[in-house]
C-alpha cells in the first residue's frame, strides 16, 4: 500500500479495503479535512487582503 495512505491509515483517518480497492476517510479524517480547509480558507484570504493593500498603496498608473 501507498506509504502516504499507510500513514493516515494508520492515525486514524482513513478505512481501507483491498478488494475491491477503497478508500474512505473516517469522522476523524473528515473532521481533519474540514479543519484543514479552513486553515487553507484563511490563508487565501490573508494573502487577498495583503495584495488588495499593496495595490492600493502602489500609485495610479496613467492609461495609454
């Protein structure tokens, strides 16, 4: 098995079945997920901002 599926099989966050192959994560890997996208959610966000402040304090460019 996939040494990166191995691993979150083994902290709990995935099932496994060898035939036929599948793959489901548990309440406790959906809840890292979740956890894990909001992280991201935030960090996207942060970086939004902090573009939308430089642009903002860049100055005006004269059209052509």
């Amino acid at each position: 098995m996939d040494l990166h599926i191995e691993f979150l099989r083994a902290a709990g966050y995935l099932r496994c079945r060898a035939e036929p192959r599948e793959l489901r994560l548990t309440p406790l890997g959906l809840n890292r997920l979740l956890e894990h996208i909001g992280a991201l959610k935030t960090v996207a966000a942060t970086a939004g901002a902090l573009v939308a402040e430089v642009r903002g304090a860049l100055p005006a460019e004269n059209p052509p």
